[in-house]
C-alpha cells in the first residue's frame, strides 16, 4: 500500500474505469445503508413503552440510535460491502417478524411514545430523511477512501464507468435543490432585486469555504489530486456555481412565464402542493438524522477538517481493516455526538456564519 500523502491521493482513483460494478449495485448499497434507519422508526412506534423512554438516559438513546442509523452504513460501504443483498433480505426478514409477532400479539404502544430521542412514530420527511444519509456516506467514505478497507470499485473514476463516490456531488446538489425556496414557493423569482440577494446570501458561505480549503491546503503542503476538480477548483465552487446558475435560470423561466401569461391569459396554480410535500416536522429530541440535516452543510464542513486532521496525524494506508474500521466509527460517532447536541439546543451554524461573513 502507499506510504506518502501523493501516493495515497493516487489510491483513493480507480485508474480508468470499473467495468465490473453495475450503477445497479451501487444502488443496491446505498438502499442497504438506508434501510436499517427506516426499519428502526418502525420497530420503535411498535415496540417502546414510554416508561422506558422517559427512563432511558439521553446518551445511551444516542448511542443506539447511531448503532441502528449510522453503524450499519459503515459496514456496507466497508467491510460489508459485497454482502448488501444479503444482509438487506436478513434485515427486512427481522423486521417482518418482529412486525407480525407484535401485531399478533395485539399490544401496540402509543403514537409518538417512542424509544430513540423520542422521535415520532410518524415517518421522518422522506426529504429529511434522504438529505441526512447523503451526508453520512459522503462522510463515511471521504475518510474510508483514505484506507485499504474501502473497495476500490468504490472509489472515484477517473475516465469512465459509475462508483459509490462518483454520486456524491450529484446527490448533494440535487438534495439542495428540492428543498430550495424556488422549489417550495417561498420566494419571488420574478424580483431580480430578491434574487440577486438571495442568490449573494447563498453562495457567498460557499466562495469563502472554497476559497480557505484552497488556501489552507496550499499553506499546510497537503497533496490533493487534480483529477477530480482541477488544481484551483474544489467542491464548494461547484456548490456555488451551480447555484448561481439555479437562480439565474429560475429569473429567465419565470419571465417567459409572464410573457407566455400575457398572451394566453392563463395563471399557474401557484399552490403550496410542493410547501406541503417538503414541510419537515421536528421534535425538541429529534434523533440523530434530524440532528445532521439540520446543520447539513457544516456537518459535511466539519467531516472534512477531521478527515484532514486524521491524514496528517496518521498513515491511513497501512492500518489494518480492524484499526481502521475503529478510527471510521470514533469518528463517525463524533460527529453525530456534535451535532445532537448543536441541534439539541437549536444551534444553527449557517446562519452565523453568513452573518459573520457580511460583517
């Protein structure tokens, strides 16, 4: 395996490309990963007495919701990562037989007295459930990659074919995208004013994040490979970019729209159908997924700099599967310990950090 930070850069790219990996299979994993989390607010409306709820200290409700949300989709992108099938029909089968013994049984406990940091029985936005294991994976396998443990069909391409880590970048802006206030009604694209202020409020974080990883990574001599963005380029100028490119868009369409209007006298339904649809309903002790969506865009921040930190510390490329599944779950459970707690007492970073930008 490599022993220096360029040769490690090198591992974590499949040379060309990964004839033998299906976009199927790489769906398949990530619906493994996923699953687990779904399944537990099933079994949890069904199964917890609110006794034991309200007697359950705070931290031990975190720790087994990190083991049944998060736990799960590091095995499947690691260890695990050629049994997601297996392991998908062995969870639903748990589940199915858990689901009919209680149902049987005849004694289902109350809606919303639940187990896990109170969550309620009702299923989490499916919305808010997407965007926060986004995160995870991405998380999950931007330190994983720095390991031998991490498949290397997994890994980014370079030339062609699809990976697990080829779909992050898409699927974190098109996670932005559906809950966007242009997506949900709730803002005046027609007004350039509102969306050049709009559009500066949003990507400003964005241009200042890319231009310090660039300027940190640069003082710091920490070798990153310019296959994937270039040498100049980074993740958050794509972020950036894509959203100025949004909001221009949206001023054009609805200025067509106006003009098509004049002539055929027609007003779109303007309803809040897409509002209802995405409205995300929380509790004071919402779990651990609730907990990362609402500080996404830091959570993925804060994964970074301790992926970073973990590279410059130690050489990732010669542990053992076991070392580095450890270092992979200490890490992973950090963070989720962070932002319980950030989202526990309603603290949300973005927007101090616009705030301290404009300053």
């Amino acid at each position: 395996m490599p022993g220096n930070r360029s040769d490690v850069e090198s591992f974590k790219y499949i040379t060309a490309g990964w004839d033998s990996v299906s976009p199927e299979f790489i769906a398949l994993v990530i619906v493994g990963a996923i699953w687990p989390g779904f399944i537990k607010n099933v079994l949890v409306g069904l199964y917890s007495r609110p006794t034991f709820s309200r007697n359950t200290p705070f931290w031990l409700k975190v720790v087994l919701d990190f083991c049944m949300t998060i736990l799960p989709a590091e095995l499947l992108v690691t260890l695990w990562n050629t049994k997601a099938f297996q392991f998908l029909i062995i969870i639903c089968a748990c589940a199915a037989i858990l689901i009919a013994w209680k149902i049987r049984k005849g004694r289902l406990y109350p809606a919303g007295k639940v187990l896990f940091l109170e969550a309620k029985v009702e299923f989490p936005s499916r919305i808010s459930y997407s965007r926060s294991y986004i995160n995870i994976l991405t998380a999950i396998s931007i330190l994983a990659v720095d390991f031998p443990l991490f498949p290397a069909y997994f890994r980014k391409s370079r030339l062609y074919g699809t990976s697990l880590m080829d779909t992050g970048l898409g699927f974190y802006i098109c996670s932005n995208a559906i809950v966007s206030p242009e997506a949900r009604g709730i803002i005046n694209t027609c007004s350039f004013r509102r969306v050049l202020k709009k559009a500066t409020v949003d990507t400003l974080p964005l241009i200042v994040l890319g231009i310090l990883r660039y300027t940190v990574m640069s003082s710091i001599g920490y070798h990153f490979t310019s296959n994937e963005y270039g040498r100049h380029w980074n993740f958050f100028f794509t972020l950036a970019t894509v959203k100025i490119g949004l909001y221009t868009l949206a001023l054009v369409l609805n200025v067509l729209s106006i003009i098509i209007e004049a002539f055929v006298k027609h007003r779109w339904d303007d309803s809040n159908q897409l509002s209802d649809i995405f409205e995300q309903k929380t509790n004071d002790n919402s779990d651990v997924l609730e907990a990362i969506n609402y500080n996404g865009l830091v959570f993925f921040i804060i994964a970074n700099i301790f992926t970073g930190l973990i590279n410059l510390t130690i050489d990732t490329s010669s542990k053992s599967d076991t070392i580095a599944f450890t270092i992979l779950t200490s890490y992973m459970f950090t963070l989720s310990v962070i932002f319980v707690l950030l989202h526990k007492y309603k603290i949300r970073i973005k927007p101090l950090l616009v705030k301290f930008i404009k300053r």
